[in-house]
C-alpha cells in the first residue's frame, strides 16, 4: 500500500486529500466533526450535489491516513484534469465566481456559510464549473460577518475587474499572488471610472482603504455579532451585482480570427480535419491535449469521438470563444485553457508544490500540435529534439503537423527577422523526432506543403 | 472607530481585520439594500400576478363573450 498526501492540502486543519493506491481520498478530522454532520444533515451536501453544484463523495470503511485526527474518511468524484484560475479565461473565472455566490447563498439557507472562497476550490467538468471542496463549510452564527469575503475579492472580484477594465492578460498576475491579487494593487492598476461603479468602489477601492487603515486591528465579539443575516445576504447580492457588471469581449488579439485568415484552401482544411479524424479513432485515445488549439476545431474532432480533451492556447481571446462555445452546446468533453507552451505552468506555492507544473498533472494518450511546430522553432528558437522530447513527456501518441519554409504563414514568421534557421526542414524535423519517436505515418496534406504524421513514443 | 478585543473565536482564515470591520460597518447599508429589492420584487410579484389574474379573467370574459 502506498499513500501520500496531496502537497497542496495542508492549511485547513478541518482535513486533508491523499493518494492512496492510485485512489483519491479526503479525510475528515474530529475538529470538522460538528460541522461535518451539519453539512450532511442540514441537507446542503445532498442539494449541492443533486443540482451539480459540489462534487459528491461516498463514506468509506478505507483506513485513515493520520487515524489520531480522523472522523471519516471520504471517496470524493475526481475531475479528470485539474485546472487553475491562472488558466482560465475571463468567462470561466466569472463563472466561478458566480458559482462561489450561488453556494454561499445556498449555504445560508441551510444555516450554514463558506469558511473559505477560494478559486482553487473550483474545477471544471467540461462546460460546468463545480465545487471539490467539501469541508468548505461551516455553522453560521447569527450575527458574523463573511470571512471569505477578502479571500472572494482577492480571488474573484479583482481580476475579473482588471481583465475587464485593464488588460485581459492581468489574469496572470494570480501566478505571481497565488492568495490572489491584493486589493491595494488592484485599486491602483484599475481606472478611475471604475470608482463610479458601486460594487467595485466599494469592494475593491473602499476594501482596500479599509484594510490599509484598520491593519492588525483587533475586532471585539460585540462587535463581531453586528452582521445581520439581511446585511450578509446583502454583502452577496451586492457581489454578484457587481460580478455581473463586468463582461470581456473578445477582440483585437492575435488568433481570434485565426481560421478566417488562413492560408490553406477549404480543401486542405478539410483534408487535414480527415486525417486527424482517422488518427484519432485509429488510437481511441481517453485523455487528448490539444495544444495551440485556438477556438478547438480540431479539439473537437478528439472530444467528438469521447475522449476527455484539454484545449490549450496561449490567446485568451481564442480560449475565450472555445469555453462560450463549450457552454452553448453544453460540451462536457472539452476544457478550453490559457497556456503559453514556452513557458507552461510551473509548480508553485510552498515547496513549489502546492501549485503543480503541466506534465505533473496527468498524462494524456494523444497530444496534437497542429500548426504549431513552426512557432516553437521560428518564433521562439526552440530546437526540434527539444521539442519531441518536451511532447513525449506529454503522452505516448503525437499528431504533429510540419508546416514548411516556403509556407505563407513561416514566411510570415521570417518577415521581420534574419533567417538562422537552416535545419528548419522536413528532413531534419523527421531525425530530430525519430529520436524520441516512430513514425505511424505520416500524410501530405492536399493543397499544401504541410505533412501530417501519427507517432508513437518509443519504450 | 476603535473596536476592542473581548475574545477572538479562531478561524483558520485570516479575514483581515479591514475586511471584517468594512463589512460591519456597511451592514446596515447592505442590509437596507437588500431588504428593500427583496420587498419590492414582491410587491413587483403581486402586482404582476394581479395584472396576469386580470388578463386572464378578460381572456376568459372574451371567450365568454365569443361563445
């Protein structure tokens, strides 16, 4: 038997999640206990779970992994990827945040309140953002104030602010300030106009100015018990008043309109999207990285077919347009995410642990990097062994396409640069990945200079 | 304001105390607020309610009246 516990369950001493055998568990400490039952008895766990609000769990019979501390030991539903805000896209995070609200406000109706709101605690399954916390609850008593509400602003109302009022990509400062982004900080990077709005003047510019003067202040319990269960209510509609106030459109950047200006005639379109279905079926992969997805056409070739695909890109705006899509047709296979390939998620937090880096986080069978090669080795110098070596630590099954020298869109590339790439050719893409690599096949693409290829990473 | 210590009950956030005393002191705003968008959406409730009871009855007086 082997068990370890997860590196980033560590600050709440209401519990802990650890591995056992290949297995996800969630331990339920004595000091949870009261609250524990309440949760399950009050009837918020069964009405969370049954409108897909929280992740369910069954009560095991496994033994506990510090049995000193333990009252229960739970089999929690898994997410088959775990993602983090810093990869989600304006939409998602809003959703997330409106996801938060909703349950705090559920949780009141069954006397009892969100001890914490962190983004963390929230997963994707597909379209549907979802709760993986259980022992996030606590009793409400009468009379308290929120004591989440700073960790909700932090985690939540301010990026969402910043993505909307200042720059979309502000997202990635919750890489830096992984408790999320101090409300002083966000209060100087936001616009002045942003005062006139009501919830962010008072949540973000006010909150800010309230924590700066009243730091290290010790609150007495008469003054604790002067939150009113009607203020409170009002602390959240006031929230999510004011997350709903904030919208992103997509527009401008870089990719969004990536498929209207393409290069390739609608035949080699066609003929690429044929092959790549043929691949897939002939793997019959579960776990699928799409990785320069864009908007996920090619993404939902693989999510098509059943298998759990992750939708990378580095434009959020791209991202953006994959997971509105997503949630139009209520797509449960895809998860659209922002990540740059030069420079994916690294682990973070304490030990640089609590936060894992990309490839730590699961393994897929089948990674495509369709019409992305030549980004990596042109834009960003990235030699092609380096490359193949970085993907097979991705999964065992590569569709990769090589775009050529002369193509319009290398040509592009070049335009602005001295050309030093002289082994930037078929010949040497073909050595540099057969290194790590056997090529199943490989496919011309009509109407193109591109080649399709299927390998398969050597033993 | 100058609120004083007379007990602390542990919890493993820290809210910070700029959080909590904002909240406090924004509780009967937030409150009043919210009481009264929850009373008018009833009253809204009633009306509308009365208005579609009063459609309804004209539908039905209509249908009355074409038969």
């Amino acid at each position: 038997m082997t068990s370890n516990l997860h590196q980033a369950s560590f600050r709440d001493p209401s519990g802990f999640v650890f591995w056992r055998d290949g297995m996800l568990f969630r331990q339920v400490n004595r000091i949870y206990q009261k609250d524990y039952d309440c949760l399950i008895r009050s009837g918020l766990y069964s009405s969370l779970v049954r409108d897909g609000l929280m992740v369910g769990h069954e009560e095991t019979q496994e033994p506990p992994e510090l049995s000193e501390l333990a009252y229960r030991v739970l089999k929690p539903e898994t997410v088959s990827f775990i993602s983090y805000p810093y990869e989600w896209c304006f939409s998602q995070l809003r959703d997330a945040a409106l996801l938060t609200l909703r349950i705090q406000r559920k949780a009141l109706e069954h006397g009892m309140t969100l001890k914490d709101a962190s983004a963390y605690n929230i997963q994707f399954f597909g379209y549907q953002p979802i709760l993986i916390d259980t022992l996030s609850f606590e009793e409400y008593r009468e009379g308290e104030p929120w004591v989440a509400y700073r960790q909700f602003c932090q985690h939540f109302l301010a990026p969402l602010a910043l993505m909307a009022y200042t720059d979309v990509r502000l997202s990635q400062l919750l890489r830096v300030y992984l408790d999320g982004i101090p409300l002083d900080l966000a209060s100087r990077l936001l616009p002045w106009k942003t005062r006139l709005s009501l919830g962010l003047a008072t949540h973000i510019h006010l909150h800010a100015s309230a924590q700066k003067r009243y730091a290290g202040e010790k609150i007495s319990t008469a003054a604790r018990g002067k939150m009113g269960k009607m203020a409170l209510l009002g602390l959240i509609d006031s929230l999510e008043a004011a997350i709903r106030s904030l919208s992103w459109k997509p527009r401008g950047t870089e990719w969004a309109d990536y498929y209207r200006e393409t290069n390739y005639s609608d035949q080699a379109f066609e003929d690429k999207k044929q092959r790549v279905e043929e691949f897939v079926s002939h793997v019959h992969p579960s776990m699928v990285w799409d990785l320069g997805a864009n908007t996920g056409i090619f993404s939902r070739i693989a999510s098509g077919q059943g298998a759990k695909t992750i939708a990378f890109d580095i434009d959020p705006a791209a991202v953006e347009l994959n997971y509105r899509e997503c949630v139009r047709a209520k797509e449960t296979n895809l998860l659209p995410l922002v990540l740059d390939l030069t420079n994916p998620s690294p682990g973070l937090g304490w030990a640089n642990a609590e936060r894992q880096a990309l490839v730590e986080r699961g393994k897929a069978d089948m990674v495509l990097a369709l019409a992305l090669v030549h980004h990596l080795a042109i834009s960003n110098n990235v030699p092609f062994q380096r490359i193949a070596d970085y993907f097979s630590q991705m999964g065992e099954w590569l569709v990769v396409e090589f775009v050529p020298k002369d193509d319009s869109q290398v040509q592009r590339l070049l335009a602005s640069r001295k050309d030093i790439f002289t082994e930037y050719h078929k010949q040497s893409f073909e050595r540099a990945f057969n290194e790590v690599y056997e090529i199943r096949a490989d496919h011309p693409i009509s109407f193109s200079g591109r080649i399709l290829y299927l390998m398969q990473r050597r033993q | 304001m100058k609120i004083l210590v007379s007990g602390f009950t542990w919890v493993y956030l820290d809210p910070g105390s700029g959080s909590f005393i904002l909240q406090i002191l924004l509780a009967a705003l937030l409150g009043g607020a919210y009481a009264v968008k929850v009373y008018w959406k009833k009253i809204k409730g009633l009306f509308i309610r009365s208005s579609s009871q009063e459609d309804k009855e004209r539908i039905n007086a209509d249908r009355e009246h074409d038969e």
